[in-house]
C-alpha cells in the first residue's frame, strides 16, 4: 500500500494540514503538487492505496483547475464560475520583473516576458504571487479586500462538515 499526499495549495497552507493528515497513516508518503503547472495528471493510484486529496476553497468553491486536475468529483455539474468582485493582485512599482510569480502561477495567468501584466480572466486569486514575490511587490486593492473580509466573516463565522469522497 502506498499513501499519496495529492494537494492544491497556493500559498502553503493546505499543504500544511494535508501533510499531517498523510503523516497520520505515515511518515512515508508522496506528495503530488497540483499547484504547479508541470504537473501531468499521469498518477497510477492502486486499490489498496490511499489518495490523501486536499484543495483549498475560495469563496466556498474549489478552484475550477484543482477540480480539473483532480477528478470528477461529486457536486455542481457542469462545474460553475464563481461570480464576485476580482481580487487580482497588482504588481506594485517594486516589481524588478524576475518573473518568479509568472513561472509558478498554477493558471498562467501572469505573462512571464513582461510579469507586470496578468491575464484577470485566468486569475483565480489564489494568492500564490502575493505569498512567492521576493520583492513583496504584489497587493490587492485595500478597499475589495476590507469588503471580502467582511464578507467571508459573515459566511465563515460556523464551522462547515467536511466532505469526504471514498
């Protein structure tokens, strides 16, 4: 039997919780980042192998590329946008254009030969340019973000079931 850690995480967090979850079957496990573009979906899952899947959510929705990297899984079909204000990060004037958030952005939604321009339809606002920029050059606009806080702490406030598919 063989454990897979398979997780979609942007900035790390998920990774977190996914990576002790997989430790308590075992200490030895592999882990699979659906967050990099590289990925290539190939995984060969046996039947006595457990498949550790962990994805952050926005806005109460898994992101449309986690789902697609993933497999089919139970819930709104066909998979529906999620409709709300853009968060998309903006490059600040701090920006020196090493085009690391380009490289390892999961949707490719920054242009890696100029970095300070992003593709909005494509951004799923996962944050991953904000939490990677070496220069912390990236931000969203204060004012969406004080009303998405708002927002999410109204929704947020009880805690959800866990959903688990077998």
């Amino acid at each position: 039997m063989k454990i897979y850690n398979i997780c979609f995480s942007p900035t790390g967090g998920t990774k977190k919780v996914a990576d002790i979850v997989s430790r308590g079957f075992s200490e030895q496990f592999e882990f699979i980042d659906l967050t990099e573009k590289s990925f290539d979906n190939n995984i060969s899952i046996k039947p006595d192998d457990i498949a550790i899947i962990s994805v952050p959510s926005y806005g109460g929705r898994v992101p449309e590329v986690a789902v697609k990297n993933i497999m089919k899984l139970e819930g709104n079909r066909p998979y529906k946008n999620f409709n709300c204000v853009s968060m998309v990060p903006k490059p600040t004037n701090k920006c020196n254009k090493c085009g690391l958030c380009a490289t390892k952005f999961p949707v490719g939604a920054i242009y890696i030969n100029n970095p300070k321009n992003v593709d909005s339809s494509k951004c799923i606002a996962c944050m991953r340019c904000v939490y990677i920029c070496p220069q912390f050059s990236r931000k969203v606009n204060k004012v969406l973000l004080s009303g998405a806080t708002l927002a999410l702490k109204s929704v947020c406030s009880e805690r959800k079931e866990c959903e688990l598919f077998i």
